[in-house]
C-alpha cells in the first residue's frame, strides 16, 4: 500500500493519551489491590517506591488509600476523554480499512474496535458506579464531585463488573496490539501510520 488514509490528529492525539491511560490504571489496578489495607497514614508518598518523585500530600492517607484516590482521578478523566473521542468519532468517519486486507481481517478488525469502544465506556463507568455506591463519593484529585451512596451490596457488584471489564478490555487490547504489529513488521502494510502522531 503506497497510500496510507490516515485519522485526523486529534482522533491520533486522543487515541494515544486514552490507550496509555488505560495501560497505566490497568497496572495501577493490579499494583494497588496488593497493597494492605489499612496501614500507616502518610503525609507524603515516594511514588511507586521508584525514588523519583516524592508527592506531598494535603491530607494523610494511607499508601493504598492514596492510590486508590488516584485510580479514580485519573480513570474520571480517561472517561471524559473517552466521552470526547466517540463525540470526535461521530462527527468524523474513520478512514476506510486498506483493500490490502482480506474480508475476515477487516471483520475482524471492525469487530475488535466495537469492542474496544463498548469496553472502554463499560470500564470506567463501573469504576465510577463503585466509587458512588461507596462511602467515601467520587472525588477528582482530592476535589469533591459527588456524595457517596454507601450502599454495599450495589458497590460490591461494581466491584466485580469493574474487574471483570479490566481483564476484557486488557485482552482485547493485548489483541489489538498484537494485530498491529502483526500489520507492521509481517505483513509490511503500513496500517500503523493511520495512528501515528508523525508524519
């Protein structure tokens, strides 16, 4: 294919900061929920325990309360982007798949995007549903947005949805990016450049 068709760059822009969103809170996810609950409340955090960077905080909170709290920051804002992109999507169609690719691949491929779509609306909404049904409300790096609900039996079906939604998505993700390297360094077609932020 000599002529890659490729999206608008603010469909690229949005589609590189939602998918390292989305890889960052899936293994933020994995990492906080090995944390211990409870334990001592810190007035800062060594993030990550990398010694990089060390954060102080407004209020003392223990370490996994404090990444919880930025889970659901960071996932409240990949929800408003993500809210943006589908905005964006509607408004502008997507460049048409390359002839290059048989019937099945562009099946495939179409059948993959819905998915991802409906798992990346699913995810962070269940995320949001559990923090309202909680005690604690929804709060936006450390700025109270909503009330919680404290209803248990509500948060803890989200819980599982929203867990359930993470193992999903990050399959279908892991499938995504396997078929566009399979595109990239197999079959040589260039499809990777639709999505580039280079020219």
């Amino acid at each position: 294919m000599n002529h890659t068709v490729r999206y608008t760059k603010v469909a690229v822009i949005l589609h590189w900061l939602i998918a390292l969103g989305i890889l960052f809170l899936l293994a933020l996810g994995w990492y906080m929920n090995e944390l211990p609950k409870g334990g001592d409340k810190l007035a800062s955090v060594d993030l990550f325990d990398l010694g990089l960077y060390t954060l102080q905080l407004t209020e003392a909170v223990s370490l996994r309360t404090f990444y919880f709290n930025l889970h659901k920051s960071i996932g409240l804002t990949i929800l408003f982007l993500i809210a943006v992109r589908l905005y964006w999507r509607l408004l502008h169609k997507a460049p048409e798949l390359s002839d290059s690719l048989k019937r099945w691949e562009k099946v495939l491929a179409h059948g993959t995007h819905h998915l991802l779509y409906l798992m990346m609306l699913v995810m962070p909404v269940t995320g949001l549903l559990t923090t309202l049904y909680s005690k604690y409300g929804l709060h936006w790096f450390s700025i109270p947005v909503l009330p919680g609900l404290d209803n248990p039996g509500l948060r803890d079906f989200f819980v599982v949805a929203h867990e359930f939604s993470a193992i999903v998505l990050a399959t279908l993700v892991g499938l995504h990016i396997a078929a566009a390297l399979k595109h990239q360094f197999m079959d040589r077609d260039n499809i990777m450049k639709r999505m580039s932020l280079f020219d």
